[in-house]
C-alpha cells in the first residue's frame, strides 16, 4: 500500500447494498461508506478498548497489570475515541505505574535489549547484520511476526536459559570491544581498540546501579 492509497478497495459491481448486521450493529447498505462503518465498529468496540489498555500496561507497568488498571485505561479509550495520549495519561497517573511492587518487574524483549545494549555502549550501528542476526537468534527477528498481535512483553516469553546465555555473550563481546556492529562489514578492529569507555557505561546505567556495582564498573 502507497501513501495516499485508501484503506481498502471497494468493488462496486461485486457489493451487496443490503443492510448487514456487525457485531449487533446495523449498517445500512451505502456502497464504501459501509467499510468505513465496518472499521469504526470494530475500532471503538469494549473488546478492541480492552485490548488496547491491556498492551499498553503491559508494556509499562507489569506483565500482570491490575485489572482495575486495565478497564480505567479501557474506559478512558471509549470516553476519547481511542485517543492514545489520553490513555497514557491515565495509566501514568495510576497509583500502579508509581507502586513499588511494579519497579523494574519488566523484563526487556529482544528487540529492547539491542537497542538499550548499544546505547549504553555508545556504538553506532555501522553494521547491521549482527544485530540482525542477534534478534533472530533470539526469536525475534523484525519483521517477523505473521499475524497482527504481534511479538508477546512478558518474561516467561523471552527468559530461557538457552536466549539469557546469548544476551550474556553478546554483551560481553559488545563490553569488550569485539563486537562488529560498530564497524563496517568486513572491516578489521582498529589498531588499539579495546573494551568500552566504563565512564560511558556509567553515564547510562548509574541511576540504576548500586554504589558497589558502578565503583566496580569504574574501576
């Protein structure tokens, strides 16, 4: 599909212009304009709500979002007609996003883990394909997912013996200096290259290190 495209095609001479029935709805028969009925039904349905504010804690808050939490967000998403800042606003205001017991209880997807790993390191990304294969080693190569529900967050989807002993060496490797994410494919280390600048380490992960563990990653 091209920018500028519409959402769906409409075939006239293939349409039936009678009345039909959604979801206990009726739409009445009007060519095109039915489809665009069809997706507003389906859009702003308590089911597609429910679904919405469940991903949403479960991406920021816990695996097991409160379900008081989950229909607060839900019903915020019916009052604005799926407006996503007004649903954030909600969940960011809850006493459950703020409550000790959700912090740091979410464990990173693959992808996350990539992504944070390299800022942390500081490393540009001169070379994909390691990262590639990284996610693909790991279960989750982009683009990967076949169907619309995409990828799972929770931990017991992505915390297995096999995948934590690939995110280990890969950060070993990317701490040392030996990973090839950071240079041109093909290309050999640098004369003098070496492990990774602890201070910038430092800089990204102090807030959530204890005082023994960022004087041991200093040195």
């Amino acid at each position: 599909m091209k920018r500028g495209d519409p959402p769906f095609a409409f075939a006239a001479e293939r349409h039936d212009y009678g009345d039909k029935i959604l979801l206990g709805q009726t739409i009445r028969g009007s060519g095109a304009d039915e489809g665009e009925q069809a997706q507003d039904i389906l859009a702003y349905h308590p089911a597609t709500a429910r679904c919405v504010a469940l991903r949403l804690a479960q991406n920021f808050v816990s695996d097991q979002p409160a379900p008081a939490l989950v229909e607060r967000i839900a019903r915020r998403f019916l009052e604005m007609r799926g407006d996503i800042r007004a649903m954030l606003r909600t969940l960011f205001d809850s006493p459950e996003f703020w409550a000790h017991a959700n912090f740091h209880t979410l464990y990173k997807t693959p992808y996350r883990y990539l992504v944070s790993s390299l800022r942390a390191a500081a490393i540009p990304v001169a070379n994909y394909k390691p990262a590639d294969g990284l996610l693909f080693q790991l279960a989750m190569p982009m683009y990967g997912w076949l169907t619309p529900d995409g990828y799972a967050f929770s931990r017991d989807a992505w915390l297995k013996p096999d995948a934590l002993l690939r995110r280990i060496n890969f950060a070993v490797g990317l701490g040392g200096g030996r990973s090839p994410i950071g240079r041109a494919e093909g290309a050999q280390p640098p004369p003098g290259s070496g492990p990774l600048d602890a201070r910038d380490l430092a800089r990204t992960l102090g807030p959530g290190l204890s005082p023994d563990t960022l004087a041991g990653v200093m040195g």
